[in-house]
C-alpha cells in the first residue's frame, strides 16, 4: 500500500511538472550582487508557490521564461546565508527586470561559503554540534552527491574510492549479522552502519540514491557514538536528503555494463503555502547482473522525508528508508585453511577463474530493510538548542549463503559450504541533546550535553552447515576424489532444490537475543584565546546484555569510559589551522567459558572491554582565495585487552592482546580556475600485531592481522565544464585509483599471500544545462584485473561503462 501511494504521489508530481510547462507567459531577468558590488554566482533563485528554480551565472545573472502573469515572490538562498525575497509583478508576453538582489556578504565571503559547500558540508554530525572542519581536531573527509553526478555512481560503494584511507575488502555478502560491505579504514574494520548520526542497519547494500553526502570520520569515536556501532580507524556516516520550500528535483535514467538498469527519481514539494511543511520522496529501482557466468541484483529503494517548522523556535524532521533487495552472491573464496603451509603462494599459483562466480541464480539471499529517524528541534533561547531524536530499524537476512574453503591443504580442491539464513534484527535508538553557545567571562564555550539509549533484538532461526561440493579454481563442476576413502564423486550442479535437501536436516541454534546501552556524554570546545581552542569530551557506557531469552545465566554487564581531547591552533583564522586530538574507541566483551587441561568445564571468565587509543597531529588549511583545501595528518592507533587464545591451553582464551595501527593521510580539493575541480588523496598505513599468541593465525607478533588493506593507496578525480562559448555546459572528468601491495594472508606457518598492486583509470564526458544532464563514463579504463580480500581472493569488475540521463525541473 505504502509503494502504490508513493507511485501515485510521483505521477501526479511529475503530472504537474507537465502542467506547467505548458503556460508560456511572461520572463523575469535580474542580478544577484555581493555586498560590495561583485555579482554572485551559483545562487538559487526560485519562484516562491511557483515550483519554479534556477541559479545565477557567473555574471549573477537569472532568467525564468514562461512565468505566469501576475505579482510572485523570488526567494534567493545559498549555502550558509541569509535568505533573500523580491517581488515582482509579471505580464504576458512581456520582460520583467526584477530589483537586484543584494546579499550581506562580499566575495570573499561567498567563496569561503563555496568551499564550505563542496567539502565537509556537514560538520555538525561529526561533532554533533556546530562546529567548522577548521576548528574539529578530528579528521573527517565527504563525498558530496555532485561528485556522485559526475562519476555516474549506482552503487554506494564505489563512492568511497573518493576518500583517502579506505579500501573495500569485502563486497556485501547478505548474510546475518555482518552482511554489509567491508572496508579497510586506518587498519581496523569498518561498514557503512550510521545514517545521520544515528544506527542505520543493513545486512546488504546501500543504495546512494537518497545520498546527500557520505562522511568517513577518522579514527576511534567511541566518545560521541559508543560501542554498538564502532570502528577503531573510524566511522561511515551517511547524511541523506533533506526536504526545502520550492517545489523542484529530477528523474534520471541510467544503463551500463553486465545489464545495469537504473531508474531513480527526486521529488521535492511544499505542503503548505509559507514555508513551514515540505515533503521529499527519493525512490530507485535497479536491476544488474554479473560480471561473472552468474550472479544478479534486484532493488527497489524508496525514502520519503518530511520537514514541518512550527515556528521559529520549534522544527520537526521525519524521515524514513525502505528497500527490498534480492540477490545471487558469489563465494567469498578462502585460500587457506589458516593453519597448513599455503600450497599457493600467489595469484599465478592460484590461477582462479575470475569469471566463474561458483554459485547458480537460483540460490538467491533477500535482504529486506527499514530506517526511520524522527527528530525534534527546539531553540530554548539564544544560547540553548535541544535535540530529541527516535530511530528504528530492522534487517533481515533470508536466504543461501555460501563460501568456499581449503579444508584439506594441500590437494587440488576447495570445499564449498552453505547455509539457510533467517536472522531478523531490529533497533531502538533514543537520543537527548543539548547544545549550548555561550561565553563564560570572555571565553567562549560550545557545550554538548547528551543522553543515549539503545536497544539491539536479534532473532536466529536459521539452519545449520553443510559440503555440497568439491571445487578447485578453475572450475566449480569437477569430479572429486576422496583422499582418506578413494570414492569417485561425480560433479554437482547447483540448484535451490540440491540445498534444501542438503540442509533440511540440519540444525542452526535459533537464539532471540536482546542487548542495551546506556549512556551519557559531555562535550565542550572552549576558545582559550582567538586563535587557540580546546575540545574535551567524555562518554559514559553501561551495557547490559540479556544474551539469549531462554537462558537467564547468559546475561552479563560492564561499564565503559571513552574520553577525547583535541587541541586546535590557528596561526591564520579561518585559514590554517594546526590540530592534535587524542580518541578512544571501545566495544563490549562476552564472557567465555573455561576449560581445564582435560577439556572439561571449569568455569566462566569475564573480561574487561577492548579499547583503542588514537593520537594524532596534523595540519587543515584553506589557501589561495579558499581555491585550494588541505588536510595532512599522522596518526598512531593502539587497540588493548585483546582476547585471544590461551598459548598454554587453546580451550581457554586471554586477554592482553594489542594491535598497532601507524599511518599519514593528505587529502586535497581544489578549484583553481573557473569550471575546474579537482579532488585527490595519499594514505600510508602499517598494522602489525604487538602483543599475542605466535601459535595463533590472527594474532602472530610481528605480522599483519588481516583485513588491514593496502599499506598505500591514492585517489584522483578531476573535472572540468566549459562555461561559455560552443561547448558550454559541457565538461570532461579524469581519475583514478592506485592501491599498493596487500598482505591477505601473513603468518610464519601459512606463508604470505600478496593480492599484488594495482592502478584504475576512469573518465567521462557530460554536458550538464538547467534543464538537462548527459553523462557517460568509463571505469577501469584500461580493463585491469585486480583483486581485493579479507584473509581471501575476491575478483573485481573489468572494464565497465555506465550512461545516464537527467531531467530537472
């Protein structure tokens, strides 16, 4: 019911669009100006009630054509200033001149407001208080949608090769628990699992159509987010849509390689005739299948969003995420048995058949999912904001999972497992915040006062794990001989009614298990002198696991304390600004059981949660008329009270483990000529095991854990549209990718195993009008076969094209 309404919404939307462009009446032109006289460009100009929206030229000039008669209302805004508001009164068929719109700030005010408005846009959620990127001793980078427009992106994935220090380790696998993409960030795990600030669940993929900007915050921040969704190298976070007051979007449909089908709209519209309630609907259907004999995609996306001012003190925002997602997985591909010497020491040896995904369509895995966030914004007074916000979500895994394994080290064959998910999760998360601006005597404080509530359900039914098959790297449909009873097995072709049977006597642990967390967190930035400030904060976090319902002695408790310190030094104000900040980041450990030297039960252990410290120091500046931004930094990530297993007794497991992260990362965004931007990226990092069990192949000393990416990689992408002239509103786009050399696999006893060096190149063309936009762009270029892992080999795309074509209104 709720998808047909929204269809029907769209079709009437898109209805009126039609409606309107058929009244040709009368053209109002005019300028936008700076304060001191220059003229604005990039300024959006709307016709208030009318649903009509443009933007001033480089000359700040406007123009609407085919306005109906009578007296309207521009409103002019951009980023960061005020709004502005002119009447004028229309005639049919004749040329209305409007009054120049002058705006509060001069030109240079407006180009720190531009770069302000292509890089890290949305400060206030890394912080969770206003706060500019000069200010934040935290590291944080973003990729903007219009980025996004430009590299043609449809998958929320391929995004972050945009963002230095980060790799993808492991495509989306769909199964309970963890089955969204990973990546490699500052060393240490990370998945995309906040929305806005808040949890934002998905066992599969995301989909970027409701993407506003993507934000990786670096490093542990534990202090401000807790424990449930951490990451020790940092944080994905991203901010969706929001609705405004004048009626406008897009439609746009989008083909590719290997079968891309992509059709995606964004409708926004006023409900009401101040500016007071607007509704956004971003919706995308997509269908795509593989590079590889088999595998496909199918998604349907839909995120309405709602913005209601009451007054000017008081504003609610509602918003809501929907996607249903149906899918074929290739095999995660496990090289080793992480116990025997490797009996291939590279990807020669291996000679695994990229194109051969080892699974069949029909074994397909479903990934339902919902967010939704409502929050409440109330001014107190001058100095005093609260913010309520309620958020819940679910995610389910339903379907087969497979991965493929080196059982038997050393002979020519791989053993193939499946399981049946059924694994429902669902969230509640209620937060209170208060933020203040205030100043103490003459030193100014801007103070976050929060509380935290989360609540975790997870229900498990599905089944239990089994062989079908024997497979090697070249081929998924072989004969397999048994090494210990010499019996001949012929090949096995996939199919769904194979698994089931397969797995229908089998048992899985059907848990309903339930987890909260409780916390409390402070935040101050004062500013000691002009140029000098300082951040302390602290978070308190009590988790109380209920562990599995129906066993009440499965229940435990622990407290944690996260504190973070920055300072923040800016020899030119507003343009460079020195930083260090010390983090820290934590989660929650069970306790295990304990076994004596006979394997019998001894009793139950209880462990202190894993922390991880950061410092770090680093450099952030915005240079030349603001046409050039920089961050540089280095940092040094120590994760403490690892538990690993007992050297003495492998039953058992201690704890006192501890992870070394090291690394430098620059990140630059420039605009140096007008039409010409340019973003890139360097990052180094080395993560070694310091202290553990040299027995053990996750935490040898010396060697790397696993998962840690490429030691180095670098990003580029640049693009540039012609302004005036023949080929204006036309425009070229460059870049591409280089990751260094991959230890997937590092140990004394197994070997290593390199995923070796590779570099992608990706270019497009577009032409992009008021009305119109036509993009078409190449990825991987020069068709290079590459790799990525998690302890396994994963074949990446070859060269791929995608197209698209946008309608605005």
């Amino acid at each position: 019911m709720f998808v047909r309404q929204a269809i029907l919404l769209l079709f009437l939307l898109l209805s009126g669009i039609y409606a309107w462009a058929q009244t040709s009446a009368g053209t109002i032109k005019g300028v936008i100006r700076t304060s001191d006289g220059h003229p604005a460009e990039s300024v959006t100009i709307g016709i208030k009630g009318g649903g009509m929206v443009t933007s001033s030229d480089k000359d700040g000039k406007y123009e609407f054509k085919k306005v109906k008669p009578g007296v309207h209302t521009l409103v002019a805004t951009f980023t960061g200033l005020v709004t502005k508001e002119v009447r004028v009164e229309v005639k049919s068929n004749e040329t209305t001149y409007a009054p120049d719109v002058l705006l509060n700030e001069n030109t240079s005010q407006l180009n720190e407001v531009v770069v302000s408005a292509n890089r890290n846009r949305s400060g206030e959620f890394v912080a969770k208080m206003p706060l500019k990127n000069l200010e934040n001793p935290q590291v944080y980078n973003s990729v903007s949608s219009e980025v996004m427009k430009q590299q043609v992106i449809t998958s929320y994935d391929d995004a972050l090769k945009n963002v230095p220090g980060i790799a993808r380790t492991w495509e989306s696998t769909g199964r309970a628990g963890d089955g969204a993409s990973y990546f490699a960030l500052r060393g240490f795990d990370a998945q995309p699992s906040l929305i806005n600030g808040l949890p934002g669940l998905t066992s599969g993929n995301l989909d970027p159509a409701d993407v506003e900007e993507i934000q990786v915050i670096k490093g542990p921040s534990g202090t401000l987010f807790g424990a449930s969704f951490y990451g020790y190298g940092g944080i994905i976070n991203t901010i969706t849509k929001k609705p405004y007051y004048d009626f406008g979007g897009e439609v746009a449909y989008t083909v590719g390689s290997y079968g891309l089908n992509r059709v995606t709209a964004d409708i926004n519209t006023p409900l009401s005739k101040k500016d007071k309630i607007a509704l956004r609907i971003n919706t995308a259907y997509q269908t795509e299948n593989s590079f590889q004999d088999a595998g496909f995609k199918h998604s349907f996306f839909i995120a309405p969003s709602l913005v209601y001012k009451v007054n000017d003190r008081l504003t609610f925002n509602v918003m809501a995420e929907v996607m249903e997602e149906k899918r074929a997985v290739a095999p995660v591909f496990f090289n080793s048995d992480r116990m025997s010497p490797l009996p291939f020491k590279n990807l020669q040896e291996l000679n695994l058949d990229r194109k051969r995904s080892f699974t069949s369509n029909d074994l397909s895995i479903r990934n339902p999912r919902y967010n939704v966030q409502a929050q409440a914004v109330y001014k107190l007074s001058r100095q005093w904001t609260s913010q309520t916000v309620f958020s819940t979500g679910g995610v389910q895994s339903k379907g087969f999972y497979t991965y493929i394994w080196d059982d038997i080290s050393g002979d020519k064959y791989f053993d193939q497992y499946f399981h049946n998910e059924n694994q429902r999760t669902s969230t509640i998360d209620v937060q209170q915040n208060f933020n203040g601006d205030f100043k103490i005597g003459n030193v100014r404080n801007r103070l976050l006062v929060g509380l935290d509530y989360f609540t975790r359900n997870v229900k498990d039914n599905g089944s239990g794990w089994e062989v079908a098959r024997q497979v090697t790297p070249q081929a998924a449909e072989v004969e397999y001989t048994d090494p210990t009873t010499g019996e001949v097995h012929p090949p096995v072709h996939l199919t769904k009614e194979l698994v089931d049977n397969l797995l229908s006597g089998t048992y899985g642990t059907g848990t309903n298990s339930r987890n909260n967390a409780y916390s409390g967190y402070v935040s101050d930035v004062v500013n000691l002198t002009p140029r000098l400030s300082a951040m302390v904060a602290l978070r308190a976090d009590y988790f109380d696991s209920k562990g599995e319902k129906s066993d009440p002695t499965d229940d435990y408790h622990q407290w944690a304390v996260s504190p973070k310190l920055g300072l923040v030094y800016q020899p030119v104000i507003d343009k460079v600004s020195v930083f260090v900040n010390y983090m820290n980041a934590f989660i929650n450990v069970a306790p295990q059981q304990t076994f004596d030297a006979d394997g019998q039960v001894s009793g139950i252990r209880s462990f202190k949660p894993e922390h991880a410290n950061q410092w770090e120091a680093g450099v952030k500046g915005n240079f030349i008329d603001n046409k050039l931004s920089a961050t540089v930094s280095y940092y040094d990530i120590k994760v403490g009270n690892r538990v690993y297993p007992d050297p003495s007794n492998p039953n058992n497991s201690v704890q006192g483990g501890k992870v070394g992260s090291k690394g430098v990362e620059l990140d630059l965004h420039a605009n140096p000529i007008d039409g010409l931007s340019l973003l890139a990226g360097f990052s180094h990092n080395s993560t070694k095991v310091i202290n553990g069990n040299k027995e053990d192949f996750y935490n040898e000393p010396g060697r790397s854990p696993g998962g840690q990416g490429p030691q180095n990689q670098a990003n580029l992408w640049g693009t540039y549209q012609f302004r005036q002239g023949t080929l204006k509103n036309f425009g070229l786009g460059f870049g591409g990718n280089y990751a260094g050399v991959y230890k997937v696999i590092d140990n004394s006893v197994t070997g290593v195993f390199e995923l070796p060096a590779y570099t992608l190149l990706n270019g497009g063309v577009f032409f992009n009008a008021k009305k119109v936009r036509i993009a078409f762009n190449v990825n991987n270029i020069t068709n290079k076969y590459y790799y990525i892992g998690y302890w396994s080999v994963n074949p990446q795309k070859g060269r791929n094209f995608a197209a698209s074509l946008t309608y605005k209104f």
